[in-house]
C-alpha cells in the first residue's frame, strides 16, 4: 500500500498491506498549510456570518 500526500502527491511511504491500492494521507508542510488554511477560512465564515447576521437584525429593525 502505498501512502500519498492528497494535497501535493507525495509518496510519504508504503505501508504493509497485501493490495497495492494507494491510500491517501497528508505530509506534515501540508497539514500546516491546511490548517492555516482551515483557520482563515473559519475566520473567513465567521465574519461574514457576523455581517449576514448584522444585514438580518437591521432588516427586522425596519420591519418593527
Ligand atoms: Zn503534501
């Protein structure tokens, strides 16, 4: 079995197994990178959540 980075394809090595199936995992640069990644995109999320949010209460406002 071999293990390939799903990010850059990497080999990252081969692990024993009787099929020869390529099973996927992620080197340590790219687990970095898709972890800042991840934060910036929950940050991302959470701003635009709190400006949707903020577009819905003045919507009400104008409705009460
Ligand atoms: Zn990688």
């Amino acid at each position: 079995m071999t293990r390939v980075c799903a990010w850059c394809n990497k080999i990252l090595g081969e692990k024993d197994g009787t099929d020869s199936r390529i099973t996927h995992g992620i080197c340590p640069a790219c687990s970095e990178a898709a972890f800042e990644e991840i934060e910036n995109f929950v940050v991302e999320d959470f701003i635009q959540r709190r400006s949707y949010e903020a577009k819905i209460n003045k919507a009400e406002s104008r409705i009460c």
